[in-house]
C-alpha cells in the first residue's frame, strides 16, 4: 500500500488530501509511524523523530495513529487478496506476498492479475497500491517499490541478471547501515560487484549471510510464499520521557516483560524460547541481546530477570543514556525442551 496510514486519514478526513501529513503524536519523544507523499520530499520519513519532522517539515499535520482502523482496512485488501489466490503472505498491516501462479480468477499474466488487485482495492477502499511482479519474493519485494505510489512494475526471468547488474547493495532487504558500510570497505556497492566476488569469500567473512548475499547478487531466493506465518518474535517497547542511565532500567524492562507476557499468553500458540532484549540510544543507536536458556521462561518473572541479566552483555560506557527499552520472545517451538534451566550466563 503507498503511504498507508497517511493515505487512510487523508481519505476519512478530506481536508487533510494534498497537504503534508505526518502520523505520530507531536511530542518530544515520538517518532514517525508514517508519512504522506506530500512530506516525503522534505525529508520526512517513517522512524524520524517527530521533532525532527516538525523542523524539516513546519506545515506538516500531525495525525495521532488509530490501528484499530488501520486493521479493519487491511482486513478488507486482505480479503481482496484471497478472491485471486489463497497463497497469501501478510507481512504487515500494508504488504504481503501473493503466490499468483495458478490464480483463482483467470488471467493471461500475473501482470494482469497484479492490476487487476490494484483495481478492486481502489474501487473498494478508494486507497492506491503499488505492486512487484517477479519470479521470486526478494526481486518482488525491490519491483514494488520501483514505480511507488500506485505504480507496478515487472521483472521477467530473463531480466534478472541485467535488473540486479548496477543495483545498489542498500536495496538488498536487512542490509542497513553498518552492513551497507561493511560492504564498501569491501569495495562493494552494487549487486554486480556482490556477483563477481566469490561466494567463499563472503562466507568466510559473513558467514551464513554471506551465503544469502551471494545468492541474492544472482536472483536466487527458493523461499515459498507462507500462507501461514507463526510468530516470529512477540514484544513490547516503550519511548521513555526522559532519557535513562542503563542502571535505572531495572522498572522500565520490568514493564515492559509483564506486557510482552500478557501477550504471550493470548496470542502464542508455540513456546517461545529465546528472551530479548532491546534498547535505544539517546543518539538512536539500537542495540539488542538475546539468551536461549536450556528451558523456556515459565512466568513474567523469569522474563524479566532473564532481560535484565541481558544488560550486563551491553558494553557501552556506564553512562550512556537510553531513550528506548523493549523486551521481546522469540524462537518459537512446538514443544519445550525436557532439559534442567541452566545458570544464565
């Protein structure tokens, strides 16, 4: 979906359509959960701190998010989704992967199809979408993003090679901004330079995800499309008022562990083994540790006393201050290990 949050309020309130909309609370703390097209071209963009926004941006409207009907429109493209094929990946509230191979309403292409999607879901929600076609999920995911907003775009198998030639390693999904860096020390800054290099050597300083590198530099991605996604990690973070020394913590991760408990026990239908812990610098610096202990946590307590112990793994100066904290369950199994809880570290 194109600027999804933004484009719903300026649809459920007219006299926002064509001005700068910027959805998050206008606070000191908050950070952008979205941002109309008419924003983007000051520099506003999603995770920015809304102070931030407000100064490169000054006529921008600030919208307060409402999920709830958010949700409810996503459900409704949803269902659009599974008129052309039950082989739906939601990734999120606005983006999923579609498996349109044998699609459920005729077609000569999967061209076809995609426009055929982006026309129900503008005739039925008067929102736009923008679509990737491609062989697999990772050059689909970079095509829908080519022609943004409502725009698609089509990358055929014998284009693959000449597409990802003069690519920019940054367009590669989890190459952020240390790897991309990573990557140029290397003197790596396309997908034809990822591609001339050889595997072995991304391997030996990468490691699996060197492997994964290699194979994307040459269009290779055999992940289906899931139509059931488990949990991947269940969590709950929180902005603080002020920013906090790591030892005055303690009550902010203990927070945040009873509500990423409360909703483990609604929402997980496996055990979840691994605990995370999540912060953010004062100069936006994210940092995580995780402990996979030989039993899985069994209370909000164990939670929290195992996330807690995780800060003796953050190594930055004592007096480093912290402006974010989450906690977070992740690893999920069908069933727990019979193994005795081992001492944590």
């Amino acid at each position: 979906m194109d600027a999804f949050y933004a484009s719903v309020e300026q649809r459920d309130r007219p006299e926002l359509r064509g001005l700068p909309v910027v959805v998050c609370k206008k606070s000191p703390r908050a950070v952008v959960t979205a941002a109309s097209y008419e924003a983007r071209p000051f520099g506003v963009r999603s995770a920015m701190p809304a102070m931030r926004a407000a100064k490169l941006c000054p006529d921008a409207v600030f919208v307060d998010p409402d999920f709830a009907r958010y949700k409810a429109v996503s459900a409704l493209i949803r269902e659009i989704f599974f008129r052309y094929t039950p082989h739906v990946e939601p990734l999120s509230l606005d983006e999923a992967y579609l498996d349109v191979t044998a699609p459920l309403v005729p077609s000569p292409s999967a061209t076809q199809t995609a426009r055929a999607i982006r026309a129900d879901i503008l005739a039925e929600t008067g929102l736009t979408a923008s679509a990737g076609i491609a062989p697999n999920k990772f050059l689909a995911k970079i095509a829908s993003d080519w022609r943004k907003p409502n725009g698609q775009f089509v990358i055929k198998p014998h284009q693959v090679t000449a597409f990802l030639r003069d690519l920019d390693v940054g367009k590669i999904p989890g190459v952020g901004r240390v790897m991309r860096a990573k990557l140029t020390d290397m003197n790596l800054h396309t997908m034809g330079d990822l591609r001339e290099l050889s595997p072995d050597v991304l391997v030996e300083r990468f490691g699996r995800w060197g492997q994964r590198l290699s194979e994307l530099a040459r269009g290779i991605d055999e992940r289906p499309v899931k139509t059931h996604r488990a949990a991947a990690q269940i969590s709950a973070e929180d902005t603080l008022s002020q920013d906090q020394v790591l030892a005055d913590l303690g009550p902010h991760i203990q927070r945040m562990a009873d509500k990423t408990w409360a909703a483990y026990q609604r929402k997980a239908e496996r055990v979840a083994r691994t605990v995370v812990l999540k912060l953010k610098t004062s100069d936006f610096q994210i940092l995580t540790r995780s402990y996979t202990p030989r039993v899985p946590p069994a209370s909000k307590t164990e939670l929290y006393e195992i996330a807690l112990a995780l800060c003796a793994r953050v190594d930055l100066a004592v007096t480093t201050r912290y402006r974010l904290v989450g906690v977070g369950l992740s690893g999920f199994i069908d069933a727990p290990p019979t193994m005795q809880q081992a001492t944590l570290f």
